[in-house]
C-alpha cells in the first residue's frame, strides 16, 4: 500500500538509531517486498541534519517526484533513511516554505535559543535537560564576564560528551585514516571567547558577503560591556551549533558503516538482482560514504553514489593528503566498492560548506594547525580576507569544490553531466552552482537541492534508463 504522504511508490523507510541499529521490521519488510514488487533499480537517500521523520519524509518526496516522469519504463523503488540528526530551526528545509518558527528565529535574537530547537537538542542529547536549560539561559543573557564564556564551553562540551584528556577524541577527522594518533580538537578544548570571536567574525563577513541581496543580517560585531567588538556571544551560537553538527557529523560515519552497509549487505543477499543506487544530503553523503566501508566483502550490488553538497572532507578517498603524504583519508580507496561512479554535486554558493565548516574543521584540527592561517594568530581582524580561499584547501568540504586528490576524477559542469555519459566507475565531480544556488547567510545554497535536474543526475549515474 503506497504510504499517502510519499510522491512515488513503492517506498520504504530504514529507521536507524545512533549507534546504527536498524528497525529490524522495517528491514525485513524491504528484504521481504522488494523482489516480489518487481523493482530492479532501488534508490537508496540519506537526509542530513533534519531530525524528525516527518521533515525527512517530505523531503524525500519532493527530491523523488519528479523521477518516474524522467524514467516512465524503469522498475525503481524508493528507500528514505531515518536517522537521529540534529536541525537547528533557523536552518531552511530543502525546497520547503519557510514555517512561522523560522521567520521568528530570523527576527529575534540571532544569539538566543527557540522552543523548537531546544526541543530538538533534548532530543538529539537525551538526559542533557538541565545543560540544555543552563546553554539557553547563558544565549539569553550574555553574561558579561570571561569566565561565563568560558563556563558556556564547558557545558557545549558536556553536551556532545567531549571529554579533555579523554582517551579518544570524539571527533575522528575524515582526512586521517583509522589508528593515526590524533590531537584534541581546539573547538572544544580552546580559548571560547577567541573561538567564539572568530565565529561572529565569519558570520559578520557572511552577512557583508550576501550584501544587497538578502535580509539583513543582525550585526555580530555590536558589543556588550564587557568585551571588545565583536561581540563574542554572537558567535557562541555558532560554536553550539558546530559542536552538534561534529557530534552528528561522527553518528552519520557511524550509522552508515555499521547500519546502512550492512542492510545493503543483507540485500544482496536476500535480492542480488536489484542494483542500489545511494544518495545522501549533507551530513547524509557522509553516511552513505561510510556504508561503502561497511559492506560485507564481494558485494558488488552498489551501481552508483551521488553526493549532493557532502558535508565532509574533500580528501575522505585520497590515497595521500597533498599536505602529509604520510596520511591517507578514512574512506581511502572506497570509491572502488561502486560498481560504477561516485558523483560529487558541489557549489560556491554553498556557505555552510565555503566557510563555517572549514572554519570548524580547522578548529578541530591540532594546536599548531589553529595559528597557522588570518585571523588566529595575533590579529584577528577579517577585514580583506577570504577566509574560504585560505581555509578550503586543508579544511574543505566535498560539497565545496568536490573530491580532491583522487587519481583519475573527473570534472564537469552539471549540464555536461546530464549530456552524458558519464564514466563508468571512479570519482566524478559535478558543479551544481547553475541550480544550487538559492539562500541566506549562514547556511547559503546548502539546502537547495530539490531540483529536477539533480534528479536527473541520480539517474544517469546509475545508468537507470
């Protein structure tokens, strides 16, 4: 029976838990229908940071429209991954009509913390209430003192449960492969209030950078008695907001190589006809990325991957890092598990990914790295600097400028793409600026990837006809 809030049919959900356990009916029901449904061709999307089902639900129904129109012959089927991610309110849904909650996150307070999204970190950080509560009341006051700021760092990293010292860092980094030392991360264990100055500097170059084009942005340099310009809680918010996204960032590795991987393992198993076609959003290209590292060995049935503005490093499947030819990426050489391309859909429109996410992964780089480029050294100051040139060569993200340091990737534009052919197996990097090209400061395009022709993208990479 066709679920009445999906575009296509048939369609399946995968619900996935933090430490990527899936629903075990929900798995035995695809493993159960699919063959007897007829499907050859089974499209497989993992959302990003939205983390309810019924914002996933919708978003896979927009993205999946339009695709029995482009393929009226093909026997497809449809799976939505589910898994416990994190969205702030003030974050567009793709393609979605902005909710009465985010115009009203856009008009108050650029530091303070909604209803909605309080709600979402208890549900993301269960038995976090009284930290969450105390996070809260700190954004809303902007206590004058240094050591409430630093106070605010303590309790961002007791909620991600980011523990100096600790024997592991939480956040293992996609550049460096499983087993290399790794340092604790600068935005956690740094000074906050430089931390958090340096963020409402990039969002005040973000805000200047969307110039006459968008709403204006709440000025991050306005002081507060106390502090000298900027205004560091400006940037507080943005620190919270990173931290969670590194939590998330390392639940999606882990969700795609011990859930995902193994489903479609067990698939191949269960259906070896049906060829699976992998897609994922953001953090969501993370996750379908480490599935390939999950896969039980001789499985071939993966035809093609898609990654539409992949919030991760763009030296994930390098073999050696342009900078440390000692040091391979976590997913070094996955690409070859596809029996056919990775498609990198990445664009300069993307600002979450242009400049917050190299400014964060830098953060979570080692002590020496953070004074190495502009404003964390002595001068802080970001007048005339472009933060995403000096940033995105080490600390870049796939859905930036695509896959880096791969042997043999090839690079077109998307109208090239959808010309075809594209190549039959390897690294495939798309520019998708031509239609990832629509919203604001902080995030920019990030989300703008509901479009027909990306679709069409899914479609031609795995030679679905």
């Amino acid at each position: 029976m066709a679920d009445p809030g999906m575009s296509v049919t048939p369609y399946w959900e995968l619900t996935f838990d933090a430490d990527g356990d899936v629903d075990g009916r929900e798995r035995d029901r695809l493993l159960r229908e699919v063959t007897a449904r007829g499907v050859h061709d089974l499209i497989v999307f993992a959302h990003g940071w939205n983390n309810d089902r019924s914002g996933a639900t919708a978003l896979y129904s927009h993205f999946f429209a339009p695709i029995p129109g482009l393929a009226p012959h093909a026997r497809i089927g449809y799976v939505g991954v589910v898994w416990p991610s994190m969205r702030f309110s003030d974050e567009p849904i793709p393609d979605f009509p902005k909710s009465a909650v985010a115009v009203a996150a856009e008009t108050g307070p650029p530091h303070a913390l909604d209803k909605d999204t309080r709600h979402a970190l208890l549900e993301t950080f269960p038995g976090r209430a009284t930290v969450v509560d105390q996070i809260a009341r700190m954004l809303d006051q902007q206590p004058r003192e240094e050591a409430e700021l630093e106070e605010f760092g303590r309790l961002v990293r007791l909620l991600v449960e980011v523990v100096p010292g600790g024997p592991q860092p939480l956040f293992a980094a996609d550049t460096l492969a499983e087993g290399v030392p790794q340092s604790e991360p600068v935005l956690f264990t740094g000074d906050t209030v430089a931390l958090c100055e340096e963020f409402a500097q990039a969002l005040a170059s973000l805000g200047s950078a969307d110039g006459e084009a968008g709403t204006p942005e709440p000025d991050p340099t306005v002081a507060v008695a106390g502090f000298a310009l900027p205004n560091p809680w400006n940037g507080a918010r943005e620190l919270l907001r990173q931290a969670t996204y590194y939590a998330m960032k390392r639940r999606a590795g882990t969700v795609g190589e011990r859930g995902l991987g193994r489903v479609v393992g067990q698939l191949a198993g269960a259906a070896p006809d049906v060829r699976v076609h992998l897609v994922g959003h953001s953090f969501g290209g993370r996750l379908v990325s480490f599935a390939l590292r999950g896969l039980p060995e001789g499985v071939r049935t993966v035809k093609s991957v898609t990654l539409l503005q992949g919030a991760f490093s763009h030296y994930a499947f390098a073999a050696r890092l342009p900078h440390d030819l000692h040091v391979c990426g976590a997913l070094e050489g996955q690409h070859n598990r596809v029996d056919g391309p990775l498609v990198c859909c990445y664009s300069r429109h993307d600002q979450a990914l242009s400049t917050m996410y190299p400014l964060a992964s830098r953060m979570a780089d080692d002590d020496r790295s953070f004074t190495d480029l502009g404003p964390a050294g002595g001068d802080r100051s970001f007048a005339g600097f472009d933060l995403g040139r000096a940033l995105g060569t080490k600390w870049g993200a796939m859905g930036h400028d695509g896959v880096q340091a791969v042997a043999g990737t090839a690079s077109m534009d998307l109208a090239e793409a959808l010309r075809g052919p594209l190549p039959r197996s390897g690294c495939v990097n798309v520019d998708a600026a031509a239609v990832v090209n629509r919203g604001g400061p902080p995030a920019g395009a990030h989300s703008d990837i509901v479009h027909a022709q990306l679709a069409q993208l899914v479609l031609a990479a795995g030679r679905i006809a």
